[in-house]
C-alpha cells in the first residue's frame, strides 16, 4: 500500500484497469454502468503491478444529470465524485470518467478500457 503522501509530485503508478464506464441516455435519473469489455454485468480486470484482480460491475443512478463524473473503487463498492482530484483520494482506486446523459463510453486507467480514459492518473 502507497499512500500519496509516500511519493513525490507526478509520480506515476503502475496500475490501470479494463473497465468500460458508460452513460447510455440523458434525461431523468442517468443510468451509469461499469462493467467489463464482455458487456453489461461483466466483471472488469484491475491490474496493479503484476497482480490482476477482478471487479465486478454495477449499475448506479446518478442525480447529477449533465455533469462530468468520475469513478472510483473503495474496495467494496463503486463510488462517483464530481472530479478527478476527489476520485484520486487514498482510499479509492481509479475506475474511469464518463459525462452522464453523452451516450459515449469511458473508463480504465492510462492503457485500459474504452473511450475517454483517466490518462492523467
């Protein structure tokens, strides 16, 4: 365990993930799913270091329709924030980002998933 305070500035991980974090349609309470490449209630493949472990998928309702969101793990559940520095906290593994009501797929770490990645993590 490495908690932010142990590294220097811009340090980076070696960690990444294959999930596929989406939004399939705007209007009411978005719908956003984190699932593996398999499809819907897939579990995805975490990778940190040499060591993959797997995640399982969910389905969440946001209430922040139209708003970018983020995704992290706390090792028991799937946790929205509404910014990268919030899901990069010490306690939350990095999942991926998805602008609910867009329709666009997102998700995974520097090398992981599909659509709009964390590259920055």
């Amino acid at each position: 365990y490495v908690d932010s305070g142990s590294i220097g500035a811009g340090s980076t991980f070696n960690q990444t993930n294959y999930a596929v974090v989406s939004s399939p349609a705007a209007g009411g309470a978005p719908e956003i799913t984190i699932s593996g490449t398999g499809g819907p209630m897939t579990s995805y493949v975490a990778v940190r270091g040499a060591t993959q472990t797997l995640r399982p998928s969910a389905t969440i309702l946001s209430s922040q329709s139209g708003k970018q969101q983020f995704v992290g793990w706390d090792g028991s559940q799937h946790q929205l924030k509404s910014s990268l520095p919030a899901v990069l906290a010490d306690n939350l593994e990095p999942v991926g980002v998805v602008t609910v009501g867009s329709g666009i797929s997102g998700g995974g770490g520097a090398t992981g998933g599909n659509g709009g990645r964390l590259t920055t993590v």
